[in-house]
C-alpha cells in the first residue's frame, strides 16, 4: 500500500471545511483552502519536503486568516439590514417597569423583543406603550398619554 501525501492534504482540506460549515466563523475556512492548495502543489510536485509543505499551509492559512477574514468582516458590517417594519399606530400594554433610557424586555405582537424607554418618564407595569421607532433591533417606546 502506497502511502500518497495528495490524500492527507486532501483529507485535511475536507476536516477543516466541514468544521467551517458547522461553526461559519471563517476561522477555519482560509486553513481548509490552504490545505487543498497545498495538496494541488504536492500533486503537482510530489518530491516536495514536508517542511516545505508545512510551510506553505501555514503561509497560506495565515495569510487568509489575516486578509481574507477582514475582507469577509468588512463586506458583511457593509451589507445593510433589512429595516424593521412596526405599526407605529399600535398600542401595547407592559408588564415590567422601564425607567426612562434603560432596557426591558416587551412582547409586541405576539414576539419578545427588547425596548427602550424613550421618553423622560417612566413607564409603569401595565402602562399602555407605543413604537417610536426602531433602533437596530430595539423597540423604542413611548408612554401612552392621554389627553
């Protein structure tokens, strides 16, 4: 049986790709490609040293690493998120008090969400809130007042 370096490269190509799959942090992703490029170079070069092997996955894994993530980072912070549509004419009772400015938990149609007080007074157990805008994915609420 013929030991081939091509099917351990491959092999470790394969590992780290299914782990990036499983965990899609791309911390594995730039390691998996350098290890299918390393096993092409052994292919085509088969009398290649393992040092030089180790080398040149390493070379590539970290250089994919560094540049690649960044790039990957920079092109999903860049991508818009879809805004939040919230019927602004829709009132809701809370079953917590919110001071003014701090965070609670609200079930808004039927959906937890996180809110904010934003108004100067606080909001009481069982006050009746509106939306006045979203920020992010935060409900920014008001108190109801009659008058």
């Amino acid at each position: 049986m013929e030991f081939n370096v091509v099917w351990i490269w491959a092999a470790v190509a394969t590992v780290l790709l299914i782990g990036e799959m499983m965990t899609a942090t791309f911390g594995l992703l730039f390691f998996g490609l350098a290890a299918s490029v390393t096993a092409l170079v052994v292919l085509i070069k088969p009398d290649l040293g393992v040092e030089v092997q180790l080398i040149i996955f390493a070379v590539l894994g970290l250089m994919g690493a560094f540049f690649g993530r960044k790039w990957i980072k920079q092109k999903l912070a860049s991508r818009a998120a879809p805004p939040i549509e919230v019927d602004s004419n829709s009132e809701f009772m809370v079953d917590r008090d919110i001071e003014p400015g701090a965070e609670g938990a609200v079930l808004y149609q039927g959906v937890p969400w996180t809110a904010v007080n934003d108004s100067n007074e606080p909001i009481r157990k069982g006050d009746r809130v509106k939306v006045a805008r979203t920020s992010g994915i935060k409900l920014m609420i008001q108190k109801v007042t009659r008058g």
